[in-house]
C-alpha cells in the first residue's frame, strides 16, 4: 500500500498511518466503539460481514469468470440465484427467506431435495452409425440444457427414442 492515499494520508487505515483513536465505549470482550477523526466520517462500520460477503462474491464471479470464459456475465444470475439461496451461518438461512420471509420457489425445476438435478435433452444435433465387431449401433449427439453445444453428448438412439420420443418427431427441437 506504499504511496496509496486515503483520507489524505498515505498508508493504511491505522494508527500507524493515522494516530491513536479514542476508545469511546466498550462493547465486548474485544470489540469496542472508536471515536474516529471527521475525515472518516465516510467510513462505515462493519463487524468484518461485509467484507466476507465481497470474498464470497469476489470468489464465485471468479470461479464463473474461468469456467465459462468469454461469456461469463451471462452466468451472472446463476451466481446471483446460489448466493441468494444457499444458507448463510451470520443469519442463520438464505438471504432470500430473510428478506421474504419463506423459501425460494425456483423457477428452476430440476434442482431436488437431494441437491441432485435432472439433464433434459433439448435437441438432436447429429445422427451416427458406429460398427461394432457384430453389429452396427446407432446413435445420437444431445444438447443439454443448460449446456453449450461443445459439451452435447453422443447417447445410443434406441435408449434417447424410449425416454425423449418428441425429440425425434419433426425436426428433433424440444422447444
């Protein structure tokens, strides 16, 4: 932090930097109220939450920036969605439920109980006959949703017409 100015000071925000501060109550064991110069009258207080909260957030827009590279702010209300509604220990539930007072009706359908999700096939994009020693099997490259159509996958035809039949009925689009 050499060089860096804050408040008017180089530094950081410290005694060091800029001088004892009066203890104007004590409020426990170890945290106490400080009577802060005028010039830190910006400064709000913070019982060290809200920068958690920024590494939290910091953390998952990274994790979001390396997986899905170029078009990362797409996925920004996937992480908008986990964070809202996952259970947060400072106020014992999803912020979600704090603010509206239940839990969250997802219009996400696929997320269950056991956290687990179901992969729902969106599109055939391309037959194939693969020749094994003794006979031929058919198969099928999927689109996912929620995937990008680098990650579909090949699936045996006979097993995808059994389980997903309106895929192949007039042009194989689910949508």
């Amino acid at each position: 932090m050499k060089g860096v100015m804050r408040f008017g000071k180089k530094g950081k925000l410290s005694p060091r930097y800029m001088g004892p501060y009066r203890i104007a109550k004590r409020i426990d064991n170890v945290a106490y109220e400080l009577e802060l110069p005028h010039e830190l009258a910006a400064v709000y207080p913070t019982d060290g939450q809200a920068e958690y909260t920024s590494q939290t957030l910091e953390d998952m827009l990274m994790a979001c920036v390396i997986d899905f590279k170029g078009n990362w702010d797409y996925h920004l209300p996937l992480i908008d969605f986990a964070y809202n509604n996952n259970y947060h220990s400072s106020i014992q539930m999803a912020p979600y439920e704090a603010l509206y007072g239940r839990r969250c009706r997802s219009p996400i359908g696929w997320i269950r109980d056991n956290l687990s999700y179901e992969e729902v096939p969106v599109q055939i994009l391309d037959p194939q006959v693969g020749r094994l020693r003794t006979k031929d099997v058919a198969s099928v490259k999927v689109l996912w949703r929620n995937q990008f159509v680098e990650e579909a996958t090949w699936e045996v035809e006979e097993d995808m017409k059994k389980r997903y039949p309106h895929l192949f009925e007039s042009g194989g689009n689910a949508d």
